[in-house]
C-alpha cells in the first residue's frame, strides 16, 4: 500500500541563538481549529474509506449455522440488551451503538462517542 503524506513543512529560516529551542519533552504549541473541516488535509481525508464495523461477540456459532439460518430466525445472544454494541473503525473503537430494523433493514444508530 503506497504511503501518502498528509503534510510537509519546509524551512531555510535558521533560529536565533538567544531563542531557547523547545525541549523534546514539551510538545509545540499548535493552532486549534474548531472543525476538522477546517483542517488542510481535510480534502484528502475526506476522501478517506475505512471499514466501520457493530458487532457481537456469538459463543458457539460456527459457519455451518450460519449457511443454514432461514428469513426470520433469530439467533440468540449473551450480549446484555441494555448495553450498547461497541462501534468500530478499523481496528479503534469510536463509539457504542444500538441495532434498529427500519423499513425492514437492519440499521446501526451510533447512541454515544468512545
């Protein structure tokens, strides 16, 4: 996979000596913005896919049960119904859900941020 660079910042400015260089320890002051919209690569990373992904952990359930659920079936969880399901992106979760049938699909509502 080619790597893409976000940002490159360039100089030939050299720093006074009577300016104390910032010590590794301490992180440089960087400007806040308020949107991430805002942010110069923000057209890059807009364009950005990753995979987002709900889910349950289902003790016991194999491929062949799977292959052989029929329209309607429920399966059957440990998964406390008054929990919300960790929402993922990648591999860091993001946030918790809640799965909701609308118009007989199967939604995912994100319910908070993580």
């Amino acid at each position: 996979m080619a790597e893409i660079e976000l940002a490159k910042v360039e100089t030939t400015e050299t720093v006074p000596a009577a300016v104390p260089a910032i010590a590794p320890t301490q992180a440089a002051p960087r400007p806040e913005i308020d949107r991430i919209e805002e942010h110069a690569c923000w057209p890059l990373l807009s364009q950005m896919t990753i995979v987002a992904s709900a889910g349950i952990p289902l003790n016991g359930f194999k491929i062949g049960d799977l292959l052989r659920l029929a329209p309607g079936q429920i399966v059957e969880s440990s998964w406390p119904h008054t929990e919300g399901v960790p929402l993922k992106a990648g591999r860091v979760q993001v946030g918790w859900s809640e799965f909701e049938v609308v118009d007989q699909h199967l939604v995912v509502r994100l319910t908070r941020l993580a």
